[in-house]
C-alpha cells in the first residue's frame, strides 16, 4: 500500500475527475466512507483526508448523518468566484450553440511571442458561439501541442477546461484582460455585424510552476449583447 499522505491525493484526484466527468452529478451524493475505503483499500483517516481536500476546493460539502453531496462540476471552481459567462447566457433561457472553426497543430519559431510557452509547436482552437442563432463571440485558443491527439468530436462534445485536466493540465490561475477593439473585416465577416468595434479577452492560464497551459482571445459583438459578469458571494 503507498503511504498515506499520497494515496490520499490520488483519491481525492480520482473523485475529482470522476465528478467533473458526470459519474457524480451536482446534488448526488459520493459513495460512502466504507465503500470508498473498500474500494481503494485504504484507511477511513484516508479517505476523509481525501474528503476534506475536495471540500476544501469547493467540490463536495460533508454533512453528519446525511453522507457527502456534491456541489459543483466546473473543473477549476476555487480560480473564480464568477459565474461563467456561458453559464449565464444559459440560465437566461437564450440559445447558445458551438461551432468549431479550426483545429490543428501550428509550428512555431524562435521570433513567435508564444514560443517561449509552448515551443516548437502548439494547438490552435479556433470556435465560433452563436447566440439565438446569430455569431456572438469569437474564440482563438492556443494550448499545448499534446491535446492536438485528441479527436474533433473529444471538443465537440467538452468544455476546454473538462478537457485540459482530463489530459493532465492542472490550471492553478488565469489572468484576463479586456480592451476594445477595431474589428478586422475578415472578424466582422465571421460575426456577421457591421459593428466596427468589439470587446476584446485575452486569457493567460497557468499551471502551478507558473507554465502557460492557454493563452485565448475572444472577440465579443457587443452591439448584439453585452458582457455580462455575475460574481457569488
């Protein structure tokens, strides 16, 4: 048996991505403490140090009596205390559907800003949302070259961040930026406005040792629907 002080991370990891994954939906409850120590063979002090390291992160909340429920699924819950803002569009009862522009590996040189991040070579994820039917937001994401072995369907049907830690990228913080921009004609073309000023997100989103594991822009029409952001207390 490994020691204690690793196999409960390995636990609390193990559940964490199974939660994310959908095998423990928001509002199920976990498996209890005999049938996880059952499971991974281990101790009841382990599996509640597992426990207590999800709950710490905002994932489960443990109450006596009643077992340990889950609370939420979003792969990097403690970054922000903001709603999403898909999540919003979402709750406001407004059709947000995903088309996938491009995907495909990119080399890169010596003199390329992103080199220094990424090396020889990195992913470029190029989707467009469309809101109620009509282009609204324009995503430009470059990402490690190693999620380019992925199928097109693996980011059709996931989020970006459900996939960078089901591939092993642990995101520790993202920084934003937001600035207007003039629009180019070839992005008016893509969302379909005759807007000649957009709202610009830039993304940096970093592992723990301080890596770059994304750097994103999005082009928002806000002609066609304001930014909105919406921060839990």
């Amino acid at each position: 048996m490994k020691r204690a002080k690793i196999m409960y991370l390995e636990i609390a990891d193990q559940l964490k991505e199974e939660i994310i994954n959908g095998k423990y939906p928001v509002g199920s409850f976990l498996p209890t403490e005999n049938e996880l120590e059952e499971r991974f063979d281990v101790s009841k002090i382990t599996v509640r140090k597992a426990i207590e390291i999800l709950a710490a992160d905002e994932y489960v909340e443990k109450k006596s009596g009643k077992g340990t429920t889950v609370l939420s699924d979003r792969p990097y819950n403690k970054l922000s205390k903001a709603a999403s803002f898909s999540q919003l569009l979402k709750e406001s009862d407004l059709q947000l559907e995903t088309r996938i522009l491009n995907l495909k590996k990119e080399k890169l040189t010596p003199a390329d800003p992103l080199y220094p991040y990424f090396g020889k070579e990195m992913l470029v994820y190029d989707r467009l949302y469309l809101l109620e039917g009509r282009p609204y937001i324009l995503f430009s994401h470059h990402l490690p070259a190693e999620l380019g072995t992925l199928p097109q369907e693996e980011f059709a049907a996931n989020s970006l961040y459900r996939l960078l830690i089901l591939q092993g990228f642990e995101i520790e913080s993202f920084a934003d930026d937001f600035i207007a921009v003039q629009l180019s004609p070839e992005e008016r073309q893509l969302l379909e406005t005759d807007s000649t000023i957009g709202l610009k997100r830039i993304r940096k989103s970093t592992a723990a040792d301080g890596s770059l594991v994304e750097y994103s822009t999005a082009i928002y029409d806000t002609a066609h629907h304001p930014y909105q952001i919406a921060y839990e207390t």
